[in-house]
C-alpha cells in the first residue's frame, strides 16, 4: 500500500511538471485511484468525504489529507512556473506559425522542412527550392539574397512562386541563424508566402473590428510583414520603447500572447476580412474579388468584455448559430464552408466566454454560466439584426442550444444536436474509452484531481501534442482514426484547441463538469424539439445515448449517419448541412 501511495503521489507531480510523461503519469492515477479487485472497474461507490472506494469499501489507494496535499501543492507548483513554451525547435515554431505554405531551406537549396499547407499545396514532391519556387524572377531574387547579400537580414518580394504567376502574393525570406556562430554554408532561410494586402479601407476595418488606434493597427501590421520590433521603429522614426509599448496595447485589445499570435490574428484577418485586396505591380485589375468563405471578428459587449466569432458561408443566408463543442468545431473545414455559401446558409459560430479572445465574468459556472453564454449570443444577434436563427449545438454545445430556446424561443426556428444530446445518466460512464472514462470518473469522484489533470493536458498540448491527444482520444473509432489523417482535419483541430485554451483551463473545466449533467427534465419542457445527428461509430458518446434521448422527448429525430464516429462535423459535415437545409425549407 506504501508502495502503491508513493506511486500515486510520483504521478500527481509528474502530471503536473513534466508533460513528456503525460499519458504515464495518467495511467498511473487511473490504475492506483480506480483499481478495483473484483474487475469491477465502475462498481465504486462514495465515501463521505466524495472520495472513490472500490466495491469492498476500501479506498484504492487511501486519498486522505496527505495526498490531496499533494495534488495542492503540484497545483501551486504549476501556477508558480506558468504556462511553457512549445517544446519545439525554432524552425518547427516559425512553420507553425506561418498562416500560409511555409518552408526553411539550406545554403545548398535544400527543403529541409515544411508545414502541412505547403505539403498539401504541392502537386509533387518538393525537395530543392526549385521545386516549390518554379517563378524565375523569383528565384533569382532568393537566390540573390542567399549568395551576394551581405546586409540584408530580410527579403520581401512581391510576385509569385509557382511559374504561372496567378496567386497574388509576396514572398518572404529571412536568415535563421542570423545572431549564431552558423558558417555561411550551414545557414538556414525560412520562407513564406504573406498577403500584404492593407489598404486604406481594410486598415480602418481592422481598426474598428479591434478598437485600435492607427498607429497600433501600422505596428501589427509590419509584424505580419515579418520585421522585428528596431526595424519597425526604424521605419516609423518611433523609439523602441514606443513600439514596445504599442505591441503590449494590441495584445491586450486583440486578447494575443505573444507576437506570433498577432501575425496569425492579422494575415487571418487579411486572407479571411480582407481577401485577396493585394495585387502584384505585374498585373492589372482582376474585377470583384470573392466574398471570403470564412471571417473572424470580434464585438465589444454592453458589459466591457470582448466576445469573437466566425461567419462562414453566405453572409446573406439563411442564418445559423453553430456552438462549438470543448473546444474545437467552431471552423468548418473548406469544403463544409464552400458548401454553407452554395447552399445560402449564413454559419456563425461564436466562441464561448473563457475561450480564444471570448472573456468571460470570474467565477462564473455551472447554470450561471450556461445563461451568461446564452445573454452573449442573444447580444450578439441583436448587433447583426437577426430575429430567429436555427441553432446547430455540437456535443457540449447542445446544451447551450437547449437553454438559449427555453430563455428565448421566439428567436428560435430549430434546434439541431451533434454527437450527442443534453441527456446524461451515469452508467454510461462504463461504455466510455478509456481516457474519457478516467476525465468522467475524476468529475464524479475526485474532482479535487480534475484541475491539476487539466492543467496537465494543457502543458501537453502547449509541448505541441494536440495530434498525438486527438489519435488517442478517438483511438476506439475506426471512423474517427480515418477522419484525422486527413491533414486539414488534424491541423484544424490541434489549431483551434490550442487558440480556444489560451486564456486558461477555467472554461474547459467547468464544461467538462457541466457535461456530465442531466437536462433531459429541461429539455422536455422546450417549446423546439431536437433534430440529432450522431455517428453510428461514435464511441465518446454511444449513439444509443442519443436514441435514450429521442425515446425520452416526444418529438426528437434521430437520424444516424453511417460510417460517422465523433467527429461527424469534419468527416460528414454534409449530413448536418443537408439536414439544416431540408428543415429551413
């Protein structure tokens, strides 16, 4: 039992500080707090104290005042060290955060690395700079850099990189090892492609979307071009202090952590808001560009706090609020958006108190904070001017759908769930996997472990693990697994999870707590019924979960789409939009 406590007590630190022994540390605590000797792994009952004991009423092991001690104590370690940077190298860190295809070549014209855009932006292999560069002038202008210049740290270029020339952008080409000890035949160069595309109109919607003033909005701007913070104060005749000064103003308005947040925040705003404005000296006018398929933006409610969405599809369509599950979905893939616009369907999709640069109020939770999020969409349809709105909740977000149409239901046409539904009974805990069954088990039993656990699987994915967390929480569904090794899946996944956790775990926990709630006496009461999609291979939330439900409310709809896991919105998005359309109808 000594030997099992000090285990216990090893994970609950581990978990906490070291992120590389993330999934060790947590089958360890799933093992010693759950282990049961009858096999009976959910025949546990609670003690007085809320504490798991197995079904021979012995704690497994005993978590008395020593141990929960401890789990304090790793808690205060964590917040004391902060959240830590990504463990990646620093050219893994810059491809990341280019929003565009990006590469890091070598002095012998080597690609040596690139990101998942670039990778799936090619129509064959890409291994010399020639091939992923076929523009000449182009290439002699990189080339140039590389081999005859002396003093220049930074090469922007407006053109194109492929032969045809029928891209509107600029290329962008900087030393790596600029400040190292590097000889010149070892040095790295990373490469971009960057819309540059700020006119005076676009400058001024950045302006209003984030309440900044013009000499913020010129900064944030020059960093999405890549120069760094001297070179931009060259440029404006401004002290470093200033642009220092003014760099901390637009990651408070923009709710950014870091410099590289604001370059994705403003070439997103560019290539979403802003589309295609940039047109390269070497061409003429093309005519009325499109409307862009996705756009962030941001509002400032009537209590101070900033609350941000994305609308994608048809800005005059049919509108629909789609609510974001924990903490992922809010974006459709492309081709879910091209689809919404064809089918006139207008997707807006806010992002909840607590996530991305949504604030929240402090120490909100439970029904407060299900009614705080509801008063924020009500806010936010009342700027857009839309009177009724169908609401499509994804698994969490069901709930929120469910609540908004008993507080108004006049501003509700219909009411869709996905991958599961407002309806939770504690026994179906034991058909859960693993790794959601040890989060759900932590809610109920111990939920004195569900921060520090939390707070662990944000480290890890803060280590550049969101992939690695997918493939294994979806590991029991054959659909699933096919669904992530489609790169724009995966990579639109680990994006959003790492964007909507940035203010903290606050909103993720609390939601998790919040799921595993029954509102089925709520929604029964409704004035909407519930249309239900669900994968038939879901195995997080079982599909007969969801029959429970519609057996349960007079006057559901189910429909099960075959060959679905959990992951539905992204692997069969054209099931949900088909049967928003059928229904509007």
């Amino acid at each position: 039992m000594n030997a099992d406590r000090d285990k216990l007590i090893t994970a609950v630190y581990s978990a906490g500080i070291s992120p590389e022994y993330y999934h060790e540390s947590l089958e360890t605590i799933d093992t010693l707090v759950f282990a049961n000797p009858a096999g009976d792994a959910d025949n546990i009952i609670e003690s007085g104290s809320g504490l798991p004991k197995s079904n021979n009423g012995k704690l497994n092991p005993s978590i008395d005042s020593e141990i929960l001690h401890h789990i304090q104590r790793s808690s205060e370690i964590i917040d004391h060290l902060g959240r830590q940077k990504q463990g990646k190298s620093r050219a893994e860190l810059l491809l990341d955060t280019a929003p565009n295809p990006a590469f890091i070549f070598d002095h012998a014209e080597n690609i040596i690395a690139m990101n998942d855009m670039a990778r799936n932006n090619g129509q064959k292999p890409c291994r010399k700079l020639a091939d992923c560069c076929t523009n000449i002038y182009v290439l002699e202008q990189i080339r140039t850099f590389v081999f005859k210049n002396k003093t220049q740290k930074l090469l922007i270029e407006p053109g194109y990189i492929n032969a045809e020339g029928n891209v509107n952008t600029c290329i962008l080409v900087r030393k790596m090892d600029e400040n190292l000890n590097v000889p010149s035949d070892k040095t790295r160069y990373f490469f971009t492609i960057v819309n540059l595309g700020f006119d005076q109109s676009k400058t001024g919607l950045f302006k209003e979307t984030y309440e900044l003033t013009q000499a913020e909005v010129d900064v944030a701007v020059h960093l999405a071009s890549g120069l760094q913070v001297s070179e931009i104060a060259a440029a404006r005749k401004a002290k470093i202090d200033t642009v220092r000064f003014q760099i901390k103003a637009i990651k408070r308005k923009t709710n950014s952590r870091d410099i590289p947040s604001i370059v994705r925040l403003v070439c997103g705003f560019s290539a979403g808001i802003l589309t295609s404005s940039q047109l390269s000296p070497l061409e003429g006018i093309h005519g009325n560009q499109p409307t862009p398929l996705k756009i962030q933006k941001q509002i400032t409610l009537r209590d101070g706090r900033n609350m941000s969405y994305l609308e994608q599809g048809d800005p005059d369509g049919a509108p629909v609020l789609l609510l974001h599950t924990i903490p992922y979905g809010a974006e459709l893939i492309k081709g879910a958006a091209e689809a919404a616009k064809r089918m006139n369907l207008r997707i807006i999709s806010p992002y909840r108190p607590g996530y991305g640069r949504s604030e929240t109020q402090k120490n909100v939770k439970g029904d407060a904070y299900i009614n705080l999020v509801c008063a924020d969409m009500y806010e936010l349809l009342g700027r857009l001017n839309i009177t009724r709105v169908a609401i499509a909740g994804i698994a969490i977000g069901s709930v929120y759908g469910m609540r908004f149409a008993h507080l108004y239901p006049d501003r509700v046409s219909h009411l869709f769930a996905i991958s599961r539904t407002p309806m939770w009974k504690d026994e179906w805990i034991a058909k859960t996997p693993r790794r959601q069954r040890l989060i759900m088990r932590l809610t109920k039993y111990t939920p004195q472990l569900l921060p520090l656990i939390l707070r662990a699987t944000m480290a890890y994915i803060d280590k550049g693990n969101g992939k690695d967390l997918f493939n294994i929480s979806c590991a029991d569904s054959a659909a699933d697994i096919l669904a992530l090794k489609n790169p724009e899946i995966s990579g639109l996944m680990e994006r959003e999870f790492v964007e909507g956790l940035i203010p903290g775990y606050e909103a993720f926990h609390h939601e998790i707590v919040l799921g595993m709630k029954d509102y089925s006496q709520e929604a029964l009461r409704l004035k909407h019924k519930f249309y239900i999609l669900h994968g038939d291979d879901d195995k997080i939330f079982d599909v007969s979960q969801s029959q429970a439900f519609a057996d349960y409310v007079p006057g559901t709809k189910l429909e099960i789409v075959k060959g679905a896991g959990h992951l539905l919105i992204y692997s069969h998005w054209e099931h949900i939009l088909r049967a928003i359309k059928k229904n509007l109808n």
